[in-house]
C-alpha cells in the first residue's frame, strides 16, 4: 500500500481547496486541522482493522469506497456527503470522538464547528484512497484471503510509517503545485502583456506607414497634376500665338 500517496492527495493544493470551498473555511484552517488529524484518523482505521468485532464492516466500507472517483477532486467533493462523513469519523475516532475534535481544534487554532466539519469533508475522501490501495495490494497478493489481506496490509502500513513526515512531505508538494500555478499564471500575465505591446507597437507602425505612403501618393499625384496643368497652359499659350498671327 502507498500511504505517501494517500497523503499526497489528502494534503494536495486540490484538495485542500475543495474542502475550503465545501466547509466555508480557509485554506490554512483545512491544512492546520488535517495536519493535527491525520494521524489520528489512520490509527482509528488501524484499531478498525484490529478488532474483530469492526473488523469485517471496516473491510467492507473501504470495498465500497473504493469504488469512488477521485481522479477529479473537485468533483469529488461536490458530491461528498458531509453527514456520511460524519459517521465515519464517528467510527474512527469512535467515544473519543467529541474529545479528539476539541484537541484538533485547540491544537490548530480551528473553532469546533469548522474542524468538525473539515473532518467530515475529509473523512470520504481518506476511505476512498485507503480503500483503493487496499484493493492494488489485494490483487499483488492473491494467495492470501481478502479479509486477510486486507487487514494485514493496512495495519502493518500503520506500524511501520512515520505519518507525520508524509504529511510534511504532502504539504511540502501542495506548496510547490500552489508555486507553479502561480508562476504559470504570472507567466501567462507577462506573454499576454507583451503581445499586447507588441500588437500595439506593430499597428501604430501601420498606421504610420499607410500616411506616409498616402502623403507619398497625395504628393505624387499634385506634382502630377501640377505638372499636367502647366503642359495645358503652355500649349494653349503657344496655340493662341499662332491664331494671333
């Protein structure tokens, strides 16, 4: 199972944004939270796994969820179903649930009713990814049962990684994609700024050649003319000379 991808996409700028626009929090609140969270949501999902008596309605959720599309976060979100959400948080955290809230919410400087509801946003997301992952290990190890495997991959996940470091590394990420976009953003302000100027530049100089060349023409045409009616006087000076004879 590849944890550092869950992370990855749990602290993703997308998804981080999202859950920003679907909580009506800011973007540092949902990171502060998440941050707090986390690893206490990925140790309720390992005692889920652990205890016999959650165990098979733990597996069984993460089939379901897996079948979600996460591909598009944006997407994802708009059709997360906070009270579902709720639950599941409810599940992980379990009678702690209303205690661990109001650590999270102490520890991040998030009032109570925003974490609450950034965990719930959170929640479907973190049961989709974890069920995905689940399901790759489960065809990369056939022998073994599902119940099994399932299990057995998911906790040793848990024991044997250091959470807080994916995080850190997944937000580390969620800052360079937010620092791309911007330079892209920028640089596509800068190329737009410069083919304005130059458009600016390049018909400002049409427009300067085309009077020159109609002072050109207006010139060419009264040295014409001019020279025109100086060949008409001439001749009808000499013709009237010649009649005066």
């Amino acid at each position: 199972m590849d944890l550092s991808l869950v992370m990855n996409t749990l602290m993703s700028a997308d998804s981080l944004n999202s859950i920003s626009k679907k909580t009506g929090s800011s973007k540092k609140e949902v990171s502060d939270v998440l941050v707090q969270a986390l690893p206490l949501l990925l140790a309720g999902a390992q005692k889920q796994e652990a205890e016999e008596e959650t165990a098979e309605s733990f597996e069984a959720a993460l089939e379901t969820h897996s079948e979600n599309d996460t591909s598009d976060l944006e997407t994802f979100f708009d059709g997360v179903d906070m009270a579902d959400g709720a639950k599941i948080i409810g599940h992980l955290l379990g009678k702690e649930t209303s205690k661990t809230t109001k650590k999270v919410s102490k520890s991040s400087g998030t009032s109570d009713d925003n974490t609450a509801l950034i965990l719930a946003a959170a929640a479907p997301l973190l049961m989709s990814l974890l069920g995905q992952e689940t399901k790759k290990s489960k065809k990369k190890s056939s022998k073994k049962t599902t119940n099994e495997l399932a299990g057995q991959m998911l906790t040793a996940v848990l024991d044997n990684v250091d959470v807080g470091s994916l995080i850190m590394g997944a937000l580390s990420v969620s800052d360079d994609e937010t620092e791309k976009k911007s330079a892209k953003k920028s640089a596509k302000k800068t190329t737009t700024a410069k083919k304005s100027t130059a458009k600016k530049t390049t018909t400002a100089k049409k427009k300067t050649a085309a009077k020159t060349t109609t002072k050109k023409k207006a010139a060419t045409k009264k040295k014409a003319a001019d020279k025109d009616e100086g060949v008409d006087i001439a001749d009808a000076a000499n013709l009237l000379m010649k009649l005066l004879k």
